[in-house]
C-alpha cells in the first residue's frame, strides 16, 4: 500500500501511511531571522497564561521587502508547527469520513502541548485576545493542558504574521478574531474608502498573484464573488485566509500556508490554472476560493518559500529533506547560502 499524500507530516505528530516521526525544527536564532516568537507575548503556564504584550513590530517596511518579510515569517510557523502539507489538488482529500477515521486535528498530544503559548501569542495582537486567552485557562483547568484551542485562530495567525512583518496600525491592517474584518477593509480600499489599507480586494482570477498575497474562502455563506460579500459588509461570516508563499505554474498549483488548518500551521497545495492576462489563479478545489486580497508592494519571485531562511538552514543543516515536503514535490533550493 502506498503512502497517504493528504498529508505527510515532520514534527513530532505521525500522520499518514508510512510517515516518520522526528523532532520539528526550533525556530532560527534572531540572527538569521528578527522575528520574535509568539510565545514571548505571554507569561504564565498552560492555564495561567497572561498576555505580556499586544505590540506590533516598530520596523516599517515597504514593497518587496514587506512581501519577502510576511513570506519568511510565515513560512517559519509553518516549520515549527512541522511542515504538515495538505493536497488540496486531490479531489479525495476533503472525504468527510476518511478525515472523521483519521481524526480532526493533524497534531498529537505532546506537540499540542507544544504549541499552544505560540497560539496563545497569536491571540495577543487582536482586541479580543486577553478574554480568549482567560476562556482557554479555564478549559486547560478543566480539560487538561492537552486540550485543543477552543476558539478558531486561524485569523489570530494571519493577525500576528502582518503585525510581526510591520503592519502595525488598524488602518493598514485590521486584527481581528475573524477573517471578514480585513477582508471587508480590503473591499473597501477596492471602493475607495480605505485609503491606508495594505490590502485591495479583487476576484479570483481578476488581478496577477504573488508570493505574500492572501486568497480566501467563504464557508457560511458560501460566498462565490467580491460581490457577494459587500452586499454584507459587517455581518459575521465563517471566511478563511490563506497565505500565498509560492507559485508553480508547471505544476498547475498555488502554495499558501495559513492557520488553524486542522489544529496547525499547514501548507495547502492548491489547484490552479494560467491566464494569459493574469497568470497563475486558483482552479477549482473542494472549497473554491472567492477573494484574492493583493498587497500594495511590488512583486517578489514566485518561488519565493525556496529562498526563506527557514528552508535555507534546513537545507543546510545536512539532514533529510522532510517527508511532507519531498512527497509534495518540495524540493530543496538548489542556490541555498549556507
């Protein structure tokens, strides 16, 4: 029997047919990459954490280095949650009963553990963080400190790697617990009404794509244009972000990593087709997307995630390449300075 490919996980999970467990990399030194962790926003233990700072990062950054920087911040979580890829180009990747046999979340109990003051560090650059974080106290009182997140942070994530990378003012990017609050202040920089908004909203297919753009879904609604969700500005919607960190045209996909993807920090391959004019777009999927939100920066490379410090020292440190990664085609980058 061959190996799974919806998901081949690195970290300490074991996730799929065949997959290995072995230790998920620590993030780089300060060094090789200035971002603080998460983690260091809080204090206290699992069930008395306390926020210790909710402030964005001073250092502001402009065009492709504003890009390159959301890239390599993001790209690091996703390392140290473990490099888990999910297929989104398979059409048996979302079979509702497979995932119910396999289990909802992608992380075991230790890295569970392992992880939760990072997410804890997420919540504290949205307004509702310091709340969120007391209600989660009281679950790891009750529950265990194996107890999985009970509110959805998947917008904390997208929150903290725009906070992290400079954009530190409401104007420019508006944290929030949900999705639909930046997304509705890139509608309106679209129309006009949000002038300092790092973010524009475009449909699918309707602008070029790049490596530090955001693409979206909307679940309930199920929004399928720009359109349908500005007929509900300000409403509460399940909506779902991702971050774009590569383009592959000869393979037909797009890659983007985003939060809260079965409880981790996980990498989507998502289906894609090219246009003439615009390029490489989303195609199609088990869950279509409906809004690219494209950054006000100018272009980085495509390959972008090859050339990330993250992926640059593990190249380098002489190990393996992960299993997720050289099952999903993920090759090492060949020019990697070491």
């Amino acid at each position: 029997m061959r190996p799974q490919t919806i998901l081949l996980a690195a970290g300490m999970m074991t996730v799929g047919l065949g997959a290995q467990t072995v230790s998920a990399p620590e993030r780089l030194p300060l060094e090789r990459l200035d971002v603080s962790p998460p983690a260091t926003r809080v204090t206290g233990d699992l069930g008395s954490l306390r926020v210790h700072s909710g402030a964005c990062r001073a250092q502001e950054l402009s065009g492709a280095a504003l890009r390159r920087r959301i890239v390599d911040v993001t790209v690091q979580e996703w390392s140290f949650f473990g490099h888990a890829v999910l297929d989104y180009t398979r059409p048996d990747v979302f079979d509702r009963s497979r995932i119910r046999r396999r289990g909802w979340s992608l992380l075991g109990r230790e890295d569970t553990v392992r992880v939760a003051d990072s997410i804890a560090g997420y919540w504290t650059v949205t307004p509702e963080g310091s709340w969120i974080i007391e209600n989660q106290n009281r679950r790891w009182n009750q529950s265990g400190v194996a107890s999985r997140w009970r509110t959805p942070w998947s917008a904390a994530f997208i929150s903290w790697v725009m906070c992290e990378s400079g954009l530190d003012e409401m104007d420019q990017f508006r944290r929030a617990v949900a999705h639909h609050s930046y997304i509705d202040q890139a509608i309106r920089a679209r129309d006009g009404g949000a002038a300092s908004a790092a973010f524009t909203a475009y449909d699918i297919g309707e602008a070029p794509i790049t490596p530090g753009d955001l693409l979206c879904s909307g679940r309930r609604p199920a929004y399928r244009t720009v359109a349908d969700r500005r007929r509900q500005m300000g409403e509460g919607a399940r909506t779902h972000c991702d971050i774009v960190v590569k383009l592959e045209p000869d393979r037909d996909r797009i890659l983007a990593i985003g939060g809260n993807v079965r409880a981790t920090v996980g990498l989507k391959l998502l289906p894609a087709a090219v246009d003439a004019e615009v390029g490489l777009h989303p195609a199609g999927g088990p869950r279509p997307l409906f809004v690219h939100l494209k950054l006000a920066a100018e272009p980085i490379a495509p390959d972008a995630l090859d050339d990330t410090p993250t992926l640059r020292a593990l190249r380098c440190t002489g190990l393996a390449w992960p299993e997720s990664l050289r099952a999903a085609s993920i090759a090492p980058a060949s020019a990697a300075r070491c």
